[in-house]
C-alpha cells in the first residue's frame, strides 16, 4: 500500500516476544523487562491473522524479531504459518544466534529464507561485557550453523559503537572474506531510556569507509550502502539512521509482542491490534501506515528516540 507521502509499504516487522537470552547495553535493562500478562500478548493465531491483514495491504516481507525470537516456544510454528500466508514472498528473522546451533535446520524448513544474526564483537570479553552474559564461542557456533542450513542469505549485523568496536571495523568487515555473509554496520540509536552511551559512542558509519580504504562502492541495496573488499564473497553495508537518514525510502511497519503498530520505530504512536479481527486488523494497519510520518527528525545523544519502549519491546 501507497502511504501519504508516496511511499510503498511492503515489509513488516514483527515481534514475536519481548523477552531476551541476553541483555545487550544498548536494547535492554540489566534486570530485563516485567514480563506482560499472558492475555495482554498477541497470541499466535492474531499473530498470523495480522500477517494476513498485512498482506491484504500489500505486504509482502516479514522479517520476525523480537527480544530474542528464538527462545518464543512456538517460535517454528510461527514461522511455519507467516511463510505460509499468501502473498508473503519473504521470510526472514533476525537472532543473537546464541539458540541456532540447534535450530537453524528447523528453521529453514519451517520457511525461513534469511537470518540476519547480530554480532557487535570478536572479543570473548567485549561480548561477555556488551551482552552483559553472552558467551561469543555460542554466537559464532550460531552463525555456522546458520551458513550451513542452507538459507538463501545469512546477514550479520554490528551496531557500531565509539570507543567499543570501532577498532574491530577491520576484522569484523573480514569476515565477508572468509564467509558467504553480508557484514553491515548500523549506527547506535539513542532508544529513550537508554543513557548509557555518552555522544563519543555515537560515530558515524562512514568511519568504516576510513578504515577499510581498499573497499569498492557497490550498488545500494534497500537501506544499506554497499562495499566489497577484494576477494571478498559477501558485501560490507553501511546503515546510517543518524548520520543520512532513510525515512524517505521507508517501506515498513512495525507490530509489537502485545499487539501495538509502530508506523515508524522512533514515533511514540501505537495503534493496538489485540483481539481484532482480521478486517478490523486490516483497517487499523491502513489507517497506520496512512499516519507513518515524513522523518523521525534528528536523533544523537541529546535528542533521543521519541518511542516510548526500549528496542526489545519494539522489534529492531
Ligand atoms: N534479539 C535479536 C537480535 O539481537 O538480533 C533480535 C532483536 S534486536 C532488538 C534487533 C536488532 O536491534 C539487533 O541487531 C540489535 O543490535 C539492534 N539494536 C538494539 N538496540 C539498538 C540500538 N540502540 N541502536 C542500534 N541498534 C540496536
Ligand atoms: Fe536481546 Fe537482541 Fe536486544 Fe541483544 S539486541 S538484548 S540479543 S533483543
């Protein structure tokens, strides 16, 4: 569907669970989230009855994410029926990776096309001090098993950070030399109760460029600038929310774990789905993406996200 501003909404991200394996800095409280009342979750059925309100829209992405989708009990299930909805064309979820050792064949054959698998560090320690509790042997195990399942795209993705992994640029960019992966760093997102990260640790993504001179510009693909290193058999991508903005190009929504529309990830708006039908669902979700705003207007240390909820409670 055509929101106000011309653009074409076609991807939804939706969140299957708030709750993490992992505590990263920048997402999440060290104590973690007050678990929400069972009845105050979508379930899986309004799960699935949103996906197909979605696609009657024109919908034709999800990408599931969470908190951590893996550990949703029902998570192949899940999966299972969101590929399984007509006119959804792409699957794909986004994980620590911590669980898909024994899950990433389960996985691809409940639907998954693509995994983006988030990986900030190759230090055992930053990881352990990032994740507050992650242990980088289990993430790396993960993203084997990832490349051996057979997904038609394995992503990983590094929020970068001043001062913590902005010397790593090199060897994180490395491994789209030694692996089939798209390596992309994303700029850090000042999430409104997060003041952990003082303006030092907001960089720009262009940084990267500085430290990988011999990469070689390739054409932009969705949100990402694209580079690749000589011999390398996946691209580097830059994703750069604050630094160049792409709300101009945006094409998704958002549907949180208890059943709330994002029209955009830093706008404070919810519009609730809980116990809808799927024609009612269908009519909030159009009136959402007919109220997405132009720009989330400028985000940096001092002026944070207007969203009221920290990342794992929207869906990264
Ligand atoms: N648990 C899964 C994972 O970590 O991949 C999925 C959910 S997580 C919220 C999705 C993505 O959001 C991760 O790649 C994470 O790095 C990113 N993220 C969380 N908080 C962020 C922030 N403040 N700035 C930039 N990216 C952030
Ligand atoms: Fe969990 Fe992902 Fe947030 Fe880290 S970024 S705390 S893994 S939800």
């Amino acid at each position: 569907m055509i929101d106000s501003l011309g653009r074409n909404i076609t991807y939804l991200r939706l969140s299957v669970t708030e709750l993490c394996n992992l505590r990263c800095r920048y997402c999440m409280p060290e104590e973690g989230v007050c678990k929400l009342a069972h009845s105050q979750m979508l379930t899986e059925e309004e799960m699935i009855r949103a996906v197909r309100a979605a696609a009657s829209l024109g919908i034709n992405k999800v990408r599931i994410t969470g908190g951590e989708p893996l550990i949703k009990p029902n998570i192949l299930s899940i999966c299972r029926n969101v590929s399984g909805v007509p006119g959804i064309l792409e699957t794909s979820i986004t994980t620590n990776a911590i669980l898909l050792p024994d899950m990433a064949v389960s996985l691809r054959e409940a639907g998954v096309q693509r995994v983006n698998i988030s990986l900030d560090t190759l230090n055992p320690e930053k990881y352990r001090k990032i994740t507050r509790r992650g242990e980088l042997e289990n993430a790396l195990r993960g993203a084997k098993a990832a490349l051996n399942a057979g997904f038609e795209k394995v992503k990983i993705n590094a929020v970068l950070i001043g001062g913590f992994n902005d010397d790593e640029i090199p060897a994180l960019a490395a491994l789209t030399q030694k692996w089939p992966v798209d390596v992309r760093f994303i700029e850090l997102m000042p999430m409104a109760g997060n003041t952990d990260f003082g303006p030092e640790c907001y960089i720009p993504v262009n940084k990267v460029l500085e430290s990988l001179p011999e990469a070689v510009p390739e054409q932009e693909e969705g949100v990402a600038r694209l580079y690749r290193l000589p011999g390398a058999l996946g691209r580097v991508g830059l994703i750069s929310p604050l630094s160049q903005h792409f709300c101009a190009a945006c094409n998704r929504i958002r549907l949180t774990a208890d059943g709330k529309i994002k029209p955009c990830l830093h706008s404070a708006e919810e519009i609730s789905m809980k116990g809808l039908s799927e024609a009612e669902m269908m009519e909030k979700m159009r009136f959402a993406i007919l109220s997405k705003p132009a720009c989330h207007g400028t985000l940096n240390a001092q002026s944070r996200s207007q969203a009221a909820r920290s990342m794992n409670q929207i869906g990264g």
